[in-house]
C-alpha cells in the first residue's frame, strides 16, 4: 500500500572521516506521515497537519472534512445488541407487570414495596 513519506535525517554522530562522507549522501530516510497529517509532494521534508474539522485521507496525500454516521443496523452486531437491549427491557417490563399484579401479596408486602417501587425505574 502506498503512502506519502517525508524524509527523516538519521546520521550517525559516531561516524568519522570517509565513513561520515558516504552517510552524509545517504541520510534521508523516507518514514509514513502518521495520525492527522498529510503531504501533497514526494519526499517532503516534514508532514503537515490537517485543519480543525477535517482528517487525513488514507493515503495521506490531503485532508478532507469528517463526517461521522452511525449505522447502527447496518451491521450484524449492532442488530445484535439492540436484540439483547430489547429482550432485556422485556424481561423487566414482565417483572415490573408481576410486581403490580402481586401488589398486595405476603411477599411484596414483606419485600418493602415501596422501596421497590422506587428502584424499578432505575432499571
């Protein structure tokens, strides 16, 4: 996959004489732009950021602006959590209905109904 790369100076500080001469001809190496910046040329010397409001482009070659969209449904495991979400709420709105039909019962009595009552909507 092709990216745009800037160059990056990586000379030895080590090195002497004609071993400093031959790295002096080669010290540019070409590294990717990375998270929200682009360049537009071939070997530029460093990467630009990308404006407020837009992100690079895959390539990194421009920025455009974001646009973020949820398609919830769309994806098989979105169907799949709103699926879990929905059985969930129908299985407390089976024991909230239980609840007000058994209102007057030893148990619901002896429970604290009232208390109950109050924590139900916390569901």
């Amino acid at each position: 996959w092709y990216q745009r790369r800037v160059r990056e100076a990586v000379v030895s500080t080590q090195s002497t004489g004609k071993e400093a001469q031959q790295q002096a001809k080669n010290c540019w190496q070409c590294r990717p732009c990375l998270g929200n910046s682009y360049s537009n040329t071939t070997n530029a010397a460093e990467c630009k950021q990308c404006e407020e409001g837009t992100w690079s482009v895959p390539d990194n070659t421009t920025c455009s602006n974001q646009t973020t969209s949820l398609h919830l449904l769309e994806h098989p495991y979105g169907r799949v959590v709103l699926a879990v979400v929905l059985v969930f709420l129908l299985l407390i709105l089976i024991t909230f209905v239980l609840y007000l039909s058994l209102w007057n019962s030893c148990v619901i009595i002896a429970s604290g109904r009232d208390l109950a009552t109050f924590m139900f909507p916390g569901m």
